[in-house]
C-alpha cells in the first residue's frame, strides 16, 4: 500500500519548509532543495531531519528533470 497522495501534497520539509516529492518505489519523500530523503514507513512519513538520508548531486538532478 503507497502513502496518500494528497497528503503528500500538503507534507512539507521540516528544515526548509519547501515542497516534497514522493519516491514511490523507495517509499520516501524527497527535498530537492535539501537534497534529502525522508523515509515512509507502514505509510507514514518519518519527517525528523536525522532520519534523512543525504541525496547525491547525481540523484538530486534526476529529481529535478
């Protein structure tokens, strides 16, 4: 089962505050502005920047096209 899409609409960065991305096939939310990944688990997002994981340069710009 995949996380709500509405409400990944509404979910923001809780560093920057800025738009999310949802991975469907990591089961993460991304921040591109961050370059972060914010993990879902059991359908809800982990939104706690030490649980990020750090997006490379190489990853952050297929997020972006």
């Amino acid at each position: 089962m995949a996380i709500n899409v509405a409400l990944t609409e509404i979910l923001a960065c809780p560093l920057c505050k800025g738009k999310l991305k949802y991975d469907k096939t990591a089961q993460r939310l991304i921040c591109l502005a961050d370059a972060l990944a914010y993990p879902v688990r059991n359908n809800i997002p982990v939104l706690i920047a030490d649980e990020a994981e750090q997006l490379g340069p190489d990853e952050v710009k297929k997020w972006r096209s």
